[in-house]
C-alpha cells in the first residue's frame, strides 16, 4: 500500500499524538451549532499562527466519513491537477486513507492525475487532516493538489466535481488556503475581505478576477475557485466568514503579516 510520509509534522503542527489530540480537543466536540455544511475553507499555516483560525471553522460544521480536500501546491513539484488517488496519508499517532472509489471518479470527471510527487512535500492538505481525523475517526479523504490553472479550467473541474457530488450529498469540501502575504495588517485586511465577500457570495468567477486584478497573495485561490463553482452548481448562494486573523495577533509584527480566515458554504 501506498503510503505519504508526514511532511511537516513537528513544525507546522506537534509531532505527537497526544500534542496533537490536545490541540484540536476544543475544536472537535460536537455542539448543537454544527451544520452540514458543503464547503469549508481553512488557513494551513503553523498551528501557532492560524490553528486557531483553522479549528473555529471545524467547530462549525460536521465531518462526514468522505472527505475532498484541496489545497494549493507551494512545491512546484508534479502536475498542477494532482490528485493522491490510492494509499494513506500517515500522521503521528494513525493514518487517514484515501477514498479510493470516490477519487477514481473524481479523476474521470475533473480531468485529475494521480500524481505522488505533487503531494510528497505539500502541506496545506496535510494540516487539515488532525482536525478532520478528530472531528470523525471514520475518515477518508480525496487529496487534490492544484498549481496555478486558467479560469475555465477550474470551471471544468468544478463542474465536474457537482456532478460527482450531486449523488454523494454526504461528502463535505475542505479548501485549504491562506490569504494575503507578508503586508501590512490593514491593506491585507482589506484586499482580504475583497475576496473573502465572493467567497461568502459563493461568486467563482468575481473571487478569480477579484484576486488576479488586485493582485492578491490568495496562495490557495485556484482550489477555492473549483469549490465555489461546484458549490454553486449545486445550489449553494451564500456562506459566512467565520473567523478572520493574521499573523500578527501572534508575532506583534504587524507590518508583514499573512492573513487567515475560515468560511462555510452551506
């Protein structure tokens, strides 16, 4: 069996399981509030920095057993359509396998590759899977790794993806993406919540012209574009900004911050 080594395990988030569990302890329980939710988006920063973020967006909705997560691939290595398409992702203390079958399809009707080396050193996959292995012990995911695509690109791919969820309305969407990087707190403030709007508006196309045109540091907005064309495909018109933050609440340095933020399509 296939097998992904953690890639940044003790550095972006504790190297132990019992760390670990501790950490995500707050974010996991259930709560009369949680929802079923068809997309979520989270920050993949260290724990230190966007945890928090990341783990107030969990706290909001259920984890059903299928999960599709896509993050953006910071590597440059491999296919900029990677999907991890057989095998398990290792984390300390047990492992996440893949969704073997629901990946297949994904693979036909998003036009994906199954491409190892694309998701070997990624990590902003990788820091989601505590919250979600927490939230629900019975997890499997469908990893997919996107580079830099055109928009009608991301607009196939995410019309594939409803097509393959309109019959698995059990399955949730993970997006994992930072904001704004390494600018002073109110300008990423602002062109932050430029595109988080059309993130919550569930616009694809208005988030993928917004973040081009103002040439914002979205490192994770390609996948998010996906999402959100999939997610209007079925339906969905409005999510919330659950929590918004930037590196500086932890550094002191707001001067170059990175900025983060969790949000629900519903």
């Amino acid at each position: 069996m296939r097998r992904r080594e953690p890639a940044v395990a003790g550095t972006f988030y504790p190297g132990d399981a019992v760390r670990i569990a501790s950490f995500v302890a707050p974010y996991a329980g259930a709560s009369a509030g949680q929802q079923r939710a068809r997309v979520l988006v989270g920050p993949h920063a260290g724990y230190v920095y966007s945890g928090a973020i990341c783990g107030d967006g969990y706290a909001t909705v259920q984890v059903p057993d299928t999960v599709v997560v896509m993050g953006p691939n910071h590597t440059g290595r491999g296919q900029p359509n990677a999907i991890y398409a057989h095998g398990v992702f290792l984390l300390p203390g047990g492992e996440v396998p893949v969704d073997e079958e629901l990946a297949r399809l994904l693979s036909e009707r998003m036009g994906l590759v199954d491409d190892e080396s694309a998701h070997r050193r990624e990590h902003s996959i990788e820091v989601h899977l505590p919250f979600l292995r927490a939230k629900n012990p019975n997890l499997k995911i469908v990893p997919i790794c996107l580079g830099h695509l055109r928009y009608d690109t991301c607009e196939r791919m995410g019309r594939g993806l409803a097509e393959v969820l309109s019959t698995r309305k059990d399955v949730l969407v993970v997006v994992s993406t930072d904001m704004s990087h390494y600018i002073p707190a109110d300008m990423a403030s602002r062109l932050d919540h430029m595109a988080l709007d059309e993130v919550c508006a569930v616009e694809p196309r208005r988030l993928f012209d917004t973040v081009i045109d103002n040439d914002i540091s979205m490192c994770g907005f390609i996948p998010t574009t996906v999402a959100l064309t999939a997610a209007r495909a079925l339906g969905s018109r409005e999510g919330r900004l659950v929590r918004y933050g930037n590196s500086g609440e932890t550094s002191g340095d707001y001067s170059r911050v990175v900025g983060y933020a969790s949000a629900v399509i519903t």
